[in-house]
C-alpha cells in the first residue's frame, strides 16, 4: 500500500481543520470549542429523562443547550440541582449521530472531570446502527467514564477512569470488558487526556502522555462485528444510576462541571492513503466511477464495507449492508442524488481504499 496523505490533506483543508498530523496519524475531525455556542452540524442534543432513565434510573433532565457553558475556549457541562418537569436535577447530554461517524482510528480528548457523590461524567462511542439494533449490539466504548464520590469499590471514585466495552456475546446477552487507571489524587484538580486507538482487533486505551495502554480489550471474535462498523460520539454527565455511580446524599456538592478543552478524532495515514483510482486500469480492489454508480471489488463480503463522507467529514451515504449482501468479485453499486467532491472510503474485505471521487459525473 503506498503512503501519501493527500486526501486528508485536502478534506481537513475544506474543513478548516488543518494543523500539524501526529506521526502515524491524520486529523479527520476535531472541536476545539472555542466559539461560544455549540457547532450543530456536528453535535445533536439529547432531551430529556429517556426511558427508565437513560436506561440506568438516572436522576438528571437533561436540557437543550441550558446547560452547556463556553468558557476558556472549553465547552463545559454544568450538573445542577434545578427542578425540571419531574427530574430534581438537571444537566447536558450531547451526540455526533449521523452527523460524526467514522470507523477505527485515534479518539482524544483533554478533560477536566467533576467530582462528588454519585456524579457520572462520561465521554463515549455509540455504534451508527444504534437505532436500527439498539444497545448493545450497536458497541460501546467508554473512553472516559467516573463514578465519583464513594460508592464504587475501593473509594476510587474521584482518582480513578474506568475504561468499558460493551456488546453481545455470541448469545446475544449484554457482556462488558472493563479496565481502570487510578491516580493520586482527584481527577478534577487538572486536565487530562484520555486516549481510545480502534482497530479491527483490539482498542486499547492510554492516559495523558504514557505511551503503555493501560486497558486493552480483544474485539476480533465474529461476534464482535459491531465493533467493525462506524460509531459516533457522546458526551455527558449524569447523576445517580443503578449499579455504578450510587445515589446522592448529604456529601454530594452540586453545582459541577465537565470542562472538555478539545475532542480530535484522527485515522492511521496508511490506512486512509491510497492514490485516487478514477479511471481504468487501476488494481482490482480500487473503486472507480462507471455510468450509475461506483465499482467495486469484494474479496470478503463479511469484512467489507463501502461509506461516502461529504467534505467537511460527514457521512452521508453508507452502503454497508448493500456491499455485505453482494458475493465476492466485481459489482456496479449505484449512486444517486451525489454530484460534486466526496471522500470514498471502500474495505473489499482484504484491503482499504480512501480518497476523494468526483461522484454524480
């Protein structure tokens, strides 16, 4: 596979998310919150108390936009007691869905945590197929998840980040892996950068500058195939839940806050640096245009998947489940309603192609 960053170099440019790349990888999104109101062509707010809620008998209402802050170039979060139809608390819960969805790569984030009794700030993946298959066949990955103050074992609470996959098991029962890093002292007394690298085997999670996981969860069995597809974002703070965080009482200190500088999401340059293949004579496993559509090749149905980004890095076509239906060797998929520049980024199931096509031509 040849090596060249062009194509990123051209969708970060349209996007106006140029900067330096890190070593191995290219920037392909990233919010550096420094406007003073939050970007909604790439975040959706959740609403509400949701079912039983948030599934985990959450306390917290959580608003649209009343209680998010900008400030010191963070976006922050802010954990209220405030009466909010039935809820006694309320609070801010944010998502990239359909909007920020990528597969594999380098997610980070430079966070200040809260702290206190049965506060639960977490920052997270969501699998894209989330409302088609629900939780958790969708996948979950907590990159960084408290249950603060002194209900979790070990009073580890405001020192210690908990690392989770959850998913089906091969008999589709919710199972979890989960790994820590615990500190000194409490997280909240200084920023910090938590770390997730996703790959189609493992994702293992890092803590500031340490270079040495200090998690690693095994993800290639099959059964694990939700996470080899896209996922999106969410960040939020909760209060209270089954099981985790605890319940609040006489020690719990609100207001608090959830100070997030930055969120970048980057992708392996050998791995989104193929040449662009838009004419005949090119390897098999390159697309290319036809008349209607796109061609492709599939060396393995199973493991393929075929996603179209817009410039600004958003999906706004996943063929997925199409190219999964199709049998090995060459096919047309067509297009339709797409005219312009977008980024193509193919995996025959063998090996990936990404870079930018002049589609509808």
């Amino acid at each position: 596979m040849r090596t060249t960053a062009a194509f990123w170099l051209i969708l970060l440019s349209a996007a106006s998310l140029c900067r330096a790349q890190d070593g191995d990888w290219s920037l392909v999104w990233s919010d550096e919150f420094n406007g003073h109101f939050l970007d909604t062509s790439s975040w959706n707010y959740d609403v509400g108390t949701g079912s039983n809620g948030w599934g985990n008998n959450e306390l917290q209402y959580y608003t649209p936009g009343n209680n998010i802050l900008f400030n010191d170039s963070c976006l922050v979060i802010e954990l209220r007691n405030q009466i909010m139809g039935t809820a006694q608390y309320t609070s801010a819960r944010i998502n990239t869905r359909k909007k920020v969805e990528f597969r594999y790569g380098k997610i980070q984030a430079r966070i200040q945590a809260p702290y206190s009794q049965a506060v639960w700030p977490s920052f997270w993946t969501l699998g894209s197929n989330y409302d088609a298959v629900g939780w958790p066949a969708c996948g979950e990955i907590d990159i960084f998840e408290m249950a603060c103050g002194d209900f979790y074992p070990d009073n580890r609470g405001d020192n210690t980040n908990f690392a989770v996959v959850h998913s089906d098991d091969a008999g589709g029962f919710p199972v979890e892996q989960k790994g820590y890093v615990t500190i000194q002292r409490r997280m909240a007394d200084d920023f910090h950068i938590f770390t997730l690298v996703w790959d189609q085997d493992s994702v293992r999670f890092f803590f500031d500058s340490s270079s040495t996981p200090y998690y690693k969860a095994d993800i290639s069995k099959a059964y694990l195939d939700a996470f080899r597809q896209p996922q999106s974002l969410v960040l939020d703070m909760a209060l209270g839940g089954t099981g985790f965080a605890g319940s609040p009482d006489g020690s719990t200190v609100l207001p608090q806050r959830l100070a997030v500088d930055w969120i970048r999401w980057y992708q392996r340059k050998t791995a989104v640096s193929r040449p662009l293949p838009d004419q005949k004579g090119q390897s098999h496993d390159v697309p290319g245009m036809v008349a209607g559509g796109i061609r492709i090749t599939v060396a393995n149905p199973g493991r393929s998947f075929l996603e179209i980004y817009s410039c600004d890095g958003r999906l706004v076509q996943d063929l997925t489940q199409r190219v999964r239906s199709l049998s090995a060797g060459s096919h047309v998929v067509p297009l339709s309603r797409l005219q312009g520049m977008y980024a193509v980024r193919f995996d025959s199931g063998k090996d990936m192609f990404t870079g930018m096509m002049n589609l509808g031509r």
